[in-house]
C-alpha cells in the first residue's frame, strides 16, 4: 500500500490501537501492522513525533516502563483522545461513504 494513503488518517489509526490499553512505540507498529494484515507498515520516524504531538494535544499520555535494564516509553489514550478517536470513526464513515459513491455508483 502507498504511504501516502496513511497520510491524514495516521492520527486516527494511532488513537484506534491504542484503544485497548497502553503500548509502547514499536508495539504500536506491530498492532497497525497486525490489524491492517501486513498492509500497513509505519517507520519509527513517522510513528514517535505523531505521538508526542498527540500527547501535546492532550490526546494521549505516557510513562517509562522499566523492561529488565531497559526504560521504554507507553502511551494510552486520555478521555480527549476517547473523544477524537470517535471524532476520527464518524469522519472515516462519512468519507469512505462519500468516495464510495463515486466509485461505485448505483446504477
């Protein structure tokens, strides 16, 4: 699948991952990648700054974990981020609607 195609919904896949309960970065990855059945693969690069950014917003907040010898940031949605993350499924609704009926007409 074409990166591009994430661009502006990226936000919205983040929040939908993270619905369950706290993860760190690459557990992040591997959750989109795992629900999107290998479609979809995030880089590092692109995941890290989208979550601080979210976290700025107030949509998610995080803590270090200690894993053995190793400190490990996770994050988990704040109510805010419950609300967007609805916000984000109305809109998603509302646009595969919209382009579905252009590629798709009834005829």
């Amino acid at each position: 699948m074409r990166a591009d195609a994430v661009r502006g919904h990226l936000d919205g896949l983040l929040l939908a991952v993270l619905e369950p309960g706290p993860l760190h970065g690459y557990a992040i990855i591997a959750a989109v990648q795992r629900r999107s059945g290998g479609a979809l693969e995030l880089r590092t690069g692109t995941i890290y700054p989208t979550l601080q950014r979210l976290e700025r917003l107030g949509l998610l907040r995080s803590a270090w974990d200690a894993v053995g010898e190793r400190r490990r940031r996770s994050y988990e949605l704040t109510d805010a981020g419950r609300r967007a993350l609805a916000d984000e499924r109305a809109a998603w609704r509302e646009f595969t609607a919209a382009i579905g009926s252009v590629l798709n007409p009834a005829t």
